[in-house]
C-alpha cells in the first residue's frame, strides 16, 4: 500500500485530487493533508509517507522550499507537484519531483505518474528494509541525496565539507565533528580535515615525505594521515577495531 499525502492551500483542490485517486481502485492510502508547505514539512515528519502530491504557489512557504526541505529527510518520500503555472516545471524537476501535473488533473495522467512513482519508489521501499543512511546536498537549486554506502570520506573545505563518493565530489553544510558523532561505527579520523569510511580503506602506504597515506581499492585518491591517527588505522587493517 502506497502512502499519500496532499499538500494544497486550496480545500476543494485537495477533495478533488482526493477523489480521483480513490477513483483508481489502486493500492493507494491518503494518510495526511496540508494546506501550507509548513504545514508539509511538520506532517512528513510526524507520518512518513512514499509520495507527496504537493502544490507548488501556496502562501508562506510555497511548494518548492517545501519539497526541498522534505528532500532532505533520510528516506524522503517521492514528490509530484500539482499546480496551474506550467512555466515551473524546470524548477520543480530541480527539486528531484517524480513528476509534474498541471491542473485541472487529468485522471489518466494522475495514472501515469503514480505508475512512475510505484517504479520508482519500490527500490527505496526493498532498502528500507535493507536500512541505508542518506546524506543531503545542495545541487544547482535543489537537493542531491548520496548514500552512506557510495561515500569514501569527508575533508574539511573552508565553511563546507566536501564528500568524495561514488559519484563524484559534493559539499555538505555538515562539520566533520557532527558526520563522527552521527556515524560513530562507520568513519574513521585519520588527520584533523579528514574522515575516512572504514570499510573503503585498502592499506596504508608511506609516501615521498616519509609519512604514511591511506589506499582505497577502486579509487586513486591517497590521503595522508596524521602521526597520531596511524596506529587506529592500523589496528583497522589488523582487524582489531
């Protein structure tokens, strides 16, 4: 069963898109309703959800900061905007939306996007029970989720952290200090700038300057680590921590 939830300032726009998908006869359950993003923000928190039918020009905080708030979460649910001004459509796909409907909603296409939605949420639904850690970052206007599992380290970058993961380099609004706090079992401190994934770490190794860098299996990157740090990453390597 797929957990609903819509977000729209407008009473009778809500009862109507309401309608339509009990219309559907799919495995389909409206959990919660919103009238502002606000409003949005609280509930998804309060009653997780897998989708969210969310309007896009509400008073307050209007639909887009909303879904990027909600983006942020661990495990965010799907987003669809709703909403008359087809002009935002390239903003809202920046936010990371699923889909995007124009009003008055169609019910084949209402269809279509929760059939989307369904296939595209269904992988998160198989890792919720495989429990993943997501972390959050900012990507030209909206939201880039990275798993856990893809990250390689963290460096301290001016008033940022830069991630290395799978897919690249991002930056994070989070402080090495909080990320070790956060994932005490997973990272590893191997110089006051750095925090390294325990599991990704390969060897160790000396380089030119007669100190020693870490080594991971499938990416070049090397990583000095400090004097006081090598003996931790030893024990590591020996299967001692």
């Amino acid at each position: 069963m797929m957990k609903l939830m819509i977000v729209d300032d407008e009473a009778l726009a809500r009862q109507r898109l309401s309608g339509l998908i009990e219309k559907l006869n799919g495995e389909y359950q409206i959990i919660a309703e919103a009238k502002n993003g606000e409003e949005a923000v609280a509930l998804s928190q309060e009653h997780p959800v897998d989708l969210v039918f969310m309007d896009i020009h509400m008073p307050g905080m209007d639909g887009l900061e909303a879904a990027a708030r909600i983006s942020r979460q661990d495990l965010p649910p799907a987003i669809i905007f709703t909403t008359a001004y087809s002009e935002h459509a390239l903003d809202a796909f920046e936010v990371h939306a699923v889909d995007y409907l124009l009003k008055p909603i169609r019910r084949e296409k209402l269809q279509a996007a929760l059939e989307k939605a369904t296939r595209l949420t269904r992988p998160l639904a198989q890792a919720e029970a495989r429990p993943e850690t997501w972390l959050s970052s900012r990507y030209r206007g909206g939201v880039q989720r990275i798993a856990l599992s893809d990250v390689y380290y963290f460096r301290a970058d001016s008033k940022y952290v830069m991630v290395r993961h799978k897919g690249g380099e991002s930056l994070l609004e989070d402080s090495l200090v909080s990320l070790e706090k956060r994932f005490p079992d997973e990272l590893l401190r191997i110089h006051r700038s750095v925090l390294v994934r325990s599991a990704v770490i390969s060897g160790l190794e000396k380089n030119l300057d007669g100190g020693v860098q870490v080594m991971f299996a499938d990416i070049d990157d090397k990583l000095a680590v400090s004097r006081r740090h090598v003996p931790a990453v030893r024990r590591l390597l020996n299967g001692k921590l």
